[in-house]
C-alpha cells in the first residue's frame, strides 16, 4: 500500500478510504484493466478453444496483460494470502474452460475423461512462453504468428502427439 500511494502521490490514509486492504485493491485494479476472457461458444471443440488460446495468448502479449500476470507472480509469492484476488482471478479462468469441456461432451465431442485445469495448464502455459520468448528476443508478437502456434497448440491438444 506504501508503494502504491507513493506512485499515486497522496498518503495511505486516502488509499485506506477506498480499499481496505491490498487484496480489495489488487482486485479492483485488476477488474478494471484485465481484458475478461470471455467463453465463447463457436459450436464446436476446436473452435472454442481456439478462440480461448486466441484470447489468452494475445492478454499476454499485451504490455498491460504482461503486467497483471506479473501482478499474479508476485502475489502467490507474497507471504500474506489475498483470498479475494485468487479467487476471482482463478474463478474467470476455471469457469471458461469449463464450460467448454461440459459443452464438448454435450455434443459428444470429449469422450475422454479430461480435467479441465489441464487443458488450461497447457493452454496458458503456451501462451505465457510465447509471450516470454517474444519479450526476450525483443521481438513484436506478429498476429501470422500468433495464430499459428495457437492453431499449433490447439491442435496438440486435441490430437496428442502422434
């Protein structure tokens, strides 16, 4: 909170007004700049994950997306939990990727028993590397490119490795 009013210029007295906690802060200031992932239903399997990684890959590509995953970094290492914060960043991600898999077994397209949080591993997983590679080559995210590792990504989790 010290941090955060010192940037701001006025005392942490007037942050405590609105927020009171660094958890209620932290949420609102990421509820009002992440870019939601939104479920979209595309009628099928493939189409709606593609459009997920799409959206997960091009939130981590962004300058501000960047910066809110850094946000999450730093707080699963702070020693304070931030219940709040966790909850609601995980609870978008988890009920998105839900209802994708209990809409593909509804149209019989998941025969397989598949944990959702694993199709989001591997998802977000690839888009966070890409994004990484991209900033550590000092490198644009071209949107050609982009759209290829997730039709890349996509596909490897639809059809494994053969």
């Amino acid at each position: 909170m010290d941090g955060v009013a010192r940037r701001a210029g006025f005392g942490k007295s007037t942050l405590y007004l609105r927020w009171p906690d660094k958890d209620a802060l932290l949420t609102d200031a990421v509820r009002l700049r992440t870019q939601v992932i939104v479920e979209e239903d595309t009628g099928s399997l493939k189409g709606d994950l593609t459009a997920l990684a799409t959206a997960a890959f091009r939130e981590f590509a962004d300058p501000e997306g960047w910066a809110r995953f850094r946000m999450v970094i730093d707080t699963a290492s702070a020693t304070q939990s931030l219940g709040q914060f966790t909850r609601e960043l995980s609870g978008v991600h988890r009920e998105v990727i839900e209802g994708i898999v209990e809409r593909a077994r509804s149209r019989g397209e998941l025969k397989a028993e598949v944990e959702p949080l694993s199709v989001t591993d591997l998802i977000y997983g690839a888009g966070l590397f890409f994004a990484l590679g991209r900033r550590l080559d000092h490198r644009p995210v071209l949107e050609e490119e982009l759209a290829a590792r997730v039709a890349d990504v996509v596909s490897v989790v639809l059809d494994g490795l053969h």
